[in-house]
C-alpha cells in the first residue's frame, strides 16, 4: 500500500473542530465521508441529518460516534483509506490537511472520486507553502529546515517532515483540472484574520492555509 500515510501522524496533531472550514460544506449533503477524520469533531460542522462516514488510521476511544453524541459519526473505520472497500458513494468527501501526508495524492483523489456522487463535493484544506512567514523564514536564514512534531517541535506546519508534497493555492487548482475536478470555492485561512476569508482567498501570501470545495468536472 504505496499511500499509507504515517501512522504516527495521529498522535502529532491535536483534534479540533474545523469552524474555519464550514462555510464551504454544502447544507444539502445527504452524506459525507471524512478521510483522516481524527477523534471526529468536525460532525459538528456537517448537516446534522446526514450520514457520516470516518476514516481514521489511529483506533480511537474518543472516537464521536452517533451512539455518544446526536448527529455523530454513523460509521467509525479504522484503517487506512486503501483498506475502505465499501461499495458506497458521498455527497460530500472531506479531507483536512491529509493531501499532504500522502505519497500520491493522484491516488487518493483517485479514491475520493470512485466514492463521490456524480453532483457531490470534495473539499480539501492544506497548508500554504508561499504563506509570508514561510518565505522570510526561508530567505532571512538563507536555509529550509523541517521540524519534527513527533519530536515536540512546534513550528509553522507548513515546515512540518511528514509532508511529502507542498502547495500553494495556485498549485492545487492546476492539480485539481489536471485530474477531473473544478474548484468552486476557495477560502483564505488564517487564525488572525478569520473574519475575512473570502477576501484572504485572493491572497497568494497572507493564508497559513486554503480550503478548497471540488467537483467532478462536467
């Protein structure tokens, strides 16, 4: 399984709710699919009558399943993405800072589009390579370091050694025509600035991160 993205990756990244995100996931999905679904908060920001699908490499006991808390996750799957063989297709196919993580994103792309409604929405957040402080960091110090969460080094996640790829806002809208989807909206996400992120998603500079909503192309 060429894909499988680090599994110590779990214990790296503290889970939390992707309020910075939710305004790009359609209110009309009948059904989602999280791939690197954490502990599974973000079931708060999807419609509360749909069905939620997880997939999550780290088996969980905080896992937010419909049997703990209302409008939960109805399937919780341990594994990776390329052991998921359900039959099944989504509304929406959600995907937050994982793009990154793995060593073909063509093949999960791939995957999300085998598993995607022929009108649903795929909608991926990653990090900004080009982001400001990324940049001066580079030239100031005349150096690239990456840093090590798994180590406890807190840094700029952009920097972060278990990336395999980097992106840029422009990088992944040619990669999303390149492989059969249109981009149809893009939000600008920065922890400062998260009262504007329509009008950061004209920035090519400013966002620590995008997030992206997809679709097949017609």
């Amino acid at each position: 399984m060429k894909n499988l993205y680090l599994r110590k990756k779990v214990f790296m990244y503290r889970n939390k709710i992707r309020y910075d995100v939710a305004t790009l996931v359609p209110k009309d999905a009948k059904s989602v699919l999280e791939i690197g679904a954490g502990a599974g908060m973000n079931y708060v920001i999807y419609p509360q009558d749909s069905y939620k699908v997880a997939i999550e490499p780290e088996e969980r006991t905080d896992a937010q399943t419909i049997d703990k808390v209302p409008g939960g996750f109805n399937e919780y799957h341990h594994g990776f993405y390329e052991q998921y063989t359900e039959d099944r297709k989504f509304d929406l196919i959600v995907m937050c800072d994982v793009l990154e993580h793995v060593n073909d994103p063509v093949d999960l792309i791939t995957f999300c589009k085998n598993h995607l409604n022929p009108d649903g929405h795929i909608l991926v957040s990653l990090p900004n390579f080009i982001c400001i402080e990324n940049l001066l960091k580079i030239i100031i110090t005349r150096d690239f370091r990456y840093f090590k969460p798994d180590e406890g080094e807190h840094a700029l996640g952009v920097l972060d050694i278990n990336h395999k790829t980097f992106w840029t806002k422009k990088s992944f809208v040619r990669f999303a025509k390149e492989n059969g989807l249109e981009v149809e909206r893009i939000v600008g996400i920065r922890k400062q600035l998260k009262f504007m992120p329509n009008l950061l998603s004209h920035s090519y500079f400013i966002p620590f991160q995008y997030g992206f909503l997809t679709k097949l192309k017609k």
